[in-house]
C-alpha cells in the first residue's frame, strides 16, 4: 500500500442517469464520502484528500474541520483543496496545512502563475495539475460530435473557437516535431519545466498514451524551447475558456 499515493476529489453529486446535480461538502457528507472511498478502494487510508470545489454555502471551517478530524483518526494523511481561489488557499492554512491544490494548468492554461502558485509557495503547498493536454487539445485528439463527449459542452471546442484555435495547435505540434517529441510529450515536460513542486496528473486510457506521456521525463527543455512554445501559444491566445458560464462561477471561489 505504501508503493501507492492515493489522491482522491469528493463532493460532486449525481443522479442515476449520471447527470450533475451539486456539490455536498458538508462535515457529514466528508464523512461518509469518506467512508465509501475507503470501502470502494480496499484500503485503510487515503493519502490526500480533496473537495472538489469550495461550497460558498458551507463555512470553509466546516468543511476542513471534518478533514482534519480524519487525519486525525488515521482515515487520511494529508489535506487538499481543488480549484479554488488563492485568497481560500491563505484563509484554509489557518484551519489546517493543506498539501496540495488540484488546478487545470497548462500551455493553454496559465491563470494558475499569477493566482494560485505564488499563494501556494507562500504556505509551502504543491500543485497537482490537471488538464495538461488541455482535453486532447494539444494532441488533436478532438472528434467533435463523438456520442458522449463532454468536449461538446465547452466553449474551447465550439466549431468557431476551435477553427481559431487549430493553428495555435498545429504551431505547438510543430515545436515538438523539431524538438523530436510528441506534442502530449511536450505539453507534459513543459508544465514540469514550471516548478519542481507541480505534478501533471495524466488521463491515460491505454497503455499506449502511458508510454506516450511517460517520454516526457526524457524531454529537456532550453530557454529557446519555451520561447518557441510562447511564441506558438501566447498567454491568453485560446479563443474559448476552459468550461461553460455556470461552471466557470463555481472555480476560484
């Protein structure tokens, strides 16, 4: 068990057909989520364990206090939080140390370096990084209109934005072509080239796209590299954000 780092998100909600339907991060709810995990996964402990979102209608004290109370009992070893603000990330340290912050972070992505990171380098937390290929992005790996996808749903992959978008993509595929890398390879090594306490959590379905993403620790990149990614994907270029409105007033709470 110890060879393994668990990470485990709570809170969401869903009906039987699987649609969403909030979120419940009340202390009792932690509890039983909790409780649940532990049975689903086979084991006597989570390492870290994270809300998925910041409920503006639970008292942040509530909420942590419940973490807290099972690391105290052993059910969890450390506490984290996802997707929120860096003004929650300062107020949570004064209920309890939080070891690390969930956060969309990519080439694509950059909001996090001027909110989150410098909030989370002052309570000495790190960052688990989600998104890295920005939804398949980054790899043109999107078939619009697939049964199912999600992506359908994003203002990122809306036919008008992602026209925009494809050249900056074929840009950036052009860099990791020179560089003799994949594009998911480089999007991998460029988010670890941004701090040593940043962690990219990768998607893989297959092994294929493990072996794939795992050639990221083999990519070394120059000054030159990062300039020439800038240059193929400006802060800021992507036409789209990263969810629709009503998602996106639930993030940086």
């Amino acid at each position: 068990r110890d060879k393994a780092f668990i990470q485990v998100k709570f809170g969401a909600q869903r009906d039987p057909s699987g649609a969403w339907i909030g979120y419940d991060v009340r202390p009792a709810a932690v509890k039983t989520a909790l409780a649940y995990t532990l049975k689903r996964l086979g084991t006597d402990h989570i390492d870290l364990y994270q809300p998925a979102r910041r409920d503006p209608h639970v008292p942040l004290e509530d909420t942590l206090g419940a973490i807290a109370e099972m690391i105290e009992a052993g059910y969890v070893r450390h506490l984290g939080l996802s997707e929120v603000s860096a003004q929650t990330l300062l107020d949570a340290e004064q209920i309890h140390h939080v070891t690390a912050l969930q956060y969309e972070y990519s080439v694509i992505e950059r909001g996090a370096e001027t909110r989150q990171l410098p909030a989370l380098r002052r309570i000495g937390a790190g960052m688990t990084a989600y998104g890295v290929l920005s939804r398949g992005l980054l790899t043109s790996s999107v078939r619009p209109g697939q049964a199912g996808d999600m992506r359908a749903h994003m203002p990122r992959f809306q036919p008008d934005n992602l026209a925009r978008n494809q050249p900056l993509v074929d840009a950036f595929a052009g860099v990791a072509r020179d560089k003799g890398c994949t594009p998911a390879q480089l999007a991998v090594a460029w988010v670890l080239s941004r701090d040593e306490h940043v962690i990219p959590l990768m998607g893989a379905r297959t092994r294929t796209q493990l072996s794939d993403v795992l050639g990221a620790l083999e990519v070394e990149l120059t000054g030159e590299d990062l300039a020439r990614i800038d240059a193929a994907i400006p802060e800021g270029a992507i036409a789209g954000t990263r969810y629709a409105e009503a998602q996106m007033r639930q993030v940086d709470l």
